[in-house]
C-alpha cells in the first residue's frame, strides 16, 4: 500500500514538471525576441546612467531614419513623463530591473522586493546631498543581455497591478484624458518582449 501511494506521488511530481516545462516550452517559442549580433541591447540614460533596453520595441522603437533603436525618452529624472507605460531601466549591478510609471507626484519605480516607490531608487543618489550618482557602468554594458523573457512574464503582470492599486485616480484619470491616448492601456508582459 506505501509502495503504491509513493509510486502514485512519484507519477504526480512526474507529470506536473512535464506539464510546466511543456507551457513554459511553449510561451517561449511564442516569443520571439529577436537582437541582431550586433544591435545593442541597452543604452545608458541621464542623470543616473541607468540602462534603457533597445530590444524592446514599445520602449525604443527603430528610428526610420537610422534604423537603429531609439528609446522613448532621452532621460529618467523624477520629472520624466513616460507616453507608454511601463517603462523598464536596469542598473547592472542589481540583479532586476526597475519597471517604471508616471504617478501624480512623477516618475515611480516599481521593485519586485519593494513595491512602488518615488524615483529615483536609493542606491541612485547620495544619502548626504540627495542628488544623482552617475554610476560606473561595466565595459561592454551595451550587449549585456536583455532581460529574461519569463522575468517579465512573471512580473509585469504584478507591477501593472500594483500601479493600478496605489494610483488608481491617477490611473483612472489617464485613461479618460484626451491629451494622454497612449495612457489607455498598461504594456502586458508579451508586448513589451516582441
């Protein structure tokens, strides 16, 4: 009778990771994340130096005239206004980036450990003059690589719901403004990877 239910368990466990890795299988082929060799991945935007991905297309479109990625903002200061949301910036040294929102009182970071909070995150200005620490990017920051396909799936989803949750006036207000059309809705997860 143990032999069975433990067999019987064994099975259970068998067939539930056959079942994960087949999805994830499948959610992966579904998107494409296509960076030519020798594209780069991030660009380094003021005042912090913080890393803007060039492989999302919502978030740095190809400029007609360059062909190249170009990001959708030229920085990220508290008073940054985003026209997608969210937007995403890393600092290397951090093993997640930072998703980013227009809020009422500015630009808002969100971190899977910390929530939604004021940018810029601590770690990016000096706890004596309050103001910006350009950081020391590594060589090569360029082709780092983008950030992993099932990190964002597993956490815009959460981010957008925080926003939501913490701003929804400021939310609600966007999506109803006629000079704020490209507010109507929250990048999901697949958009912000193809």
């Amino acid at each position: 009778m143990c032999k069975k239910k433990v067999l019987k368990n064994v099975l259970l466990v068998f067939l539930i990771v056959s079942v994960v890795f087949a999805f994830c299988s499948t959610v992966r082929a579904q998107i494409p994340i296509t960076i030519a060799p020798t594209t780069a991945n991030w660009a380094a935007l003021p005042p912090y130096n913080t890393l803007w991905p060039l492989w999302s297309r919502p978030l740095s479109p190809v400029n007609l005239a360059t062909g190249l990625p170009t990001p959708i903002v030229t920085n990220l200061s508290p008073s940054t206004v985003l026209p997608v949301q969210p937007g995403l910036t890393w600092h290397p040294s951090v093993a997640h980036p930072w998703m980013l929102y227009n809020t009422p009182v500015g630009l808002a970071y969100y971190d899977p450990f910390l929530g939604i909070n004021k940018w810029p995150a601590n770690i990016l200005r000096s706890t004596i003059t309050g103001l910006p620490i350009n950081i020391t990017l590594p060589i090569g920051y360029e082709s780092l690589p983008a950030t992993a396909a099932w990190w964002i799936l597993a956490n815009v989803p959460a981010a957008n719901w925080e926003y939501v949750t913490v701003y929804p006036s400021f939310y609600t207000s966007a999506l109803s403004s006629p000079v704020a059309p490209t507010l109507t809705s929250l990048l999901t997860p697949n958009a912000l990877l193809l």
